[in-house]
C-alpha cells in the first residue's frame, strides 16, 4: 500500500469489520436470530433519514447519521449491553468503551482519530440536538424489532425467553429520558407497548 | 398507531428489517459467514465517512451517504447478485429490482416515497458525482473484505471457494469501471490484488 495515509484508513475499516460479530440482545424482527451491531447502526441511520421530520427544527440530520454509524464502534473492544444492565455493569462497560475508543480510533490519521472520538463522545454525552434525537433512535429501534408489527401482521413476537421480567411500565421508565422529548415517537412507543400488551406479549 | 403517516414509515423501518436476512457472496474479513446487505450499507456509508476526502471537491457526502443507506434495499425482494453474474441474470435482476422497489417504497407517505426511489435512482443511474463515488465505495468493499489484511495480518482470505476462477486481471477488469475515476482507490484497489497475488490467494 503506498500511500501511508490511505493505507490507515482502510486498516480502520477492515478492524471496523469486526463490529458485524458483536452480538446485541434483540433479535431481528422475525426472531430468527440476535441482531449484530454493524446492522444495528444501518437501521438507525435509516431511521434517521426516514424520521427527521419529528427531530427539532434546526437539527443537522447530517450529523446525526455521522453519529449513528459511529456510536457502537466502541463495542468491538466492549461488547454490547442490555438497556437493563445493573449500574455497576453500566460503570465497567463505560471504562471498557473508553479504552477500546481509543485503540480504535488511533488506527486514523490524527486529526481524522480527534474527528471520530469526537463523534463518540457527542453521542455519549447526549447534549447537542443531534445526539439527542440520535439517542431517541437508538431507544426505539429495538421496542421495534421486539414488540412492533407490520401493517401485514409480522413480529411483534416479544423478547420473552431473554427477559421475561420485562413489564410494559418498567421499559417505559428505562425509555422515558430517551424518548419523551419527541412526543410522536413517545406516543407512537406507548402506543406499540400497549398493543403488545393487549397481544398478550408483555405484560403491563 | 393514532398517527397514519408515523405508523406508515415505522411499517417500512420494519419491512426493511428483511436486508439484514439478504445474504451476499462476500464473506465476512474474517471469513466466518457471508455478510449481509444491512450490514454491508452500514459499512459503506462508514467508508463515506472516512474516505470523504477521496472524492472530488464538492462531492455532497451527505447524499453519498443518503445513496448508500438506500442503494440495496431493493434486494429485499429481489437478492443479491455476484458482480460476475452473467448478462442475462443482471437483466432479469434489473427487472426485479425495479418492481421490488416500487413495492417497498410505496409503503412510505406519497412525498416520501417518491424521494426515497429518487435516491435509489439516482445511485443506479450513476451520473451524478455523490452516485459514482458511492458506487466506488461498494465496488471497493468486497475487495476489501476478501483480500485485504489489516496492519496485524488479519484477513486477506481470498474467495477461492465460491468463485475459484476469478484472477487479478478479471476483477481489475470488472472493478475498472467503478474505481478508476478516484485514482487514490483504484491504486490502493490494484495494490490490495498485487500482495493477494503474492500472498497466493488469487491468480494473476
Ligand atoms: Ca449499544
């Protein structure tokens, strides 16, 4: 490879490869199997684009994709954790995610590396619009996958066998700080939560 | 859902969780399972981000981006094709697609609909700058995946099983038309062959 500066960069993207092997707690929304990270993030991104009307005026959706391709990265070196996790969990996995940013992220050229950490940190941090609106998204998908259904029936199977003790007011609760600032989406989350309820796939 | 147009893009957000069960003929870097087309759009829209500054100045990154969440949709009712596929296979694929697209993008509001198979569109027909670069990017990829090795020595299997035929000159041939306008990646693209032929993965 002859040039130094491109040569990093796709040795990014090749380690970044990895992040398609990091398993996430929620099936795909057939259930057939568990949904992987690097999948994950395309989803958002979709979501992205294909909700930015219920983001804040103003919001830069450029910026928010740019945070959601980015925002699991860190997951290659850590692994992902359920919504649920006990806070001690929550505490070793925020150590373990810095370490593994770092690592990663010093495969770029500099600048490019303080670029991309950047990113991380913006959506870790949760305080701008668009990491906020990209946390919103992040929130929804798997409620999604797990309790939503087609317009032609498919889904809304549940994700009884992982966590059974899940009940409609505690994932509204671990939800609420998520989502409640874009009201259609908090609605349209209530919304899929009740009708699963009523489906008999939750419990209230 | 109290609220149709919501509940009528969280139904396409839905149907489009089918990509992540369309399987390429690309493996994984390291070589475990073939990869997804979900998983694959994520990666792609990363290598935007990271490769922006390979792309002629003025190139719009974020409607590359746009162009690479949506390009593959289509194949969740249509598949995937080798980029070897013969003629005959690539027409009727076209013909697939097309219908598959209509089909999908007709379960958004109307507005939206119209501007998601302008997106779609616009990376078939290849004519603007965001499309070609795009579609360097998911020429590239593949390449990077099946011979590439990162700086550790990780990867750079090769696809002798699936497609034991394919020699370096017939995938320059076949990639030319793609890479050849960014010539950083066309090079890096030709070196990646150079070392899988000295490494002895593919043929010359
Ligand atoms: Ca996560």
């Amino acid at each position: 490879m002859p040039d130094p500066r491109l040569a990093a960069q796709l040795d990014f993207l090749l380690t970044c490869d990895r992040l398609k092997a990091v398993q996430r707690t929620t099936r795909l929304h057939d259930g057939s199997r568990f949904e992987n990270s690097a999948e994950h993030s395309w989803h958002l991104a979709l979501m992205a684009l294909t909700l930015a009307e219920y983001a804040p005026a103003g919001t830069d959706m450029e910026q928010v994709m740019r945070l959601l391709l980015v925002h699991d990265l860190v997951e290659i070196g850590a692994g992902d954790l359920h919504f649920d996790a006990a806070a001690k969990a929550l505490n070793q996995q925020h150590a373990a995610e810095a370490q593994a940013a770092a690592q990663l992220f010093a495969l770029l050229p500099e600048a490019q590396a303080a670029e991309f950490t950047a990113l991380w940190q913006e959506f870790e941090a949760r305080h701008t619009p668009e990491a906020r609106f990209a946390r919103a998204l992040d929130a929804l998908q798997p409620m999604l996958l797990t309790w939503g259904q087609t317009a032609d029936g498919a889904g809304g199977l549940g994700c009884t066998e992982t966590f059974p003790e899940l009940t409609v007011q505690r994932v509204l609760e671990l939800k609420r700080s998520a989502l409640a600032e874009f009201p259609q989406l908090w609605q349209a989350a209530e919304q899929l939560l009740r009708e699963a309820e009523r489906a008999g796939v939750i419990k209230p």
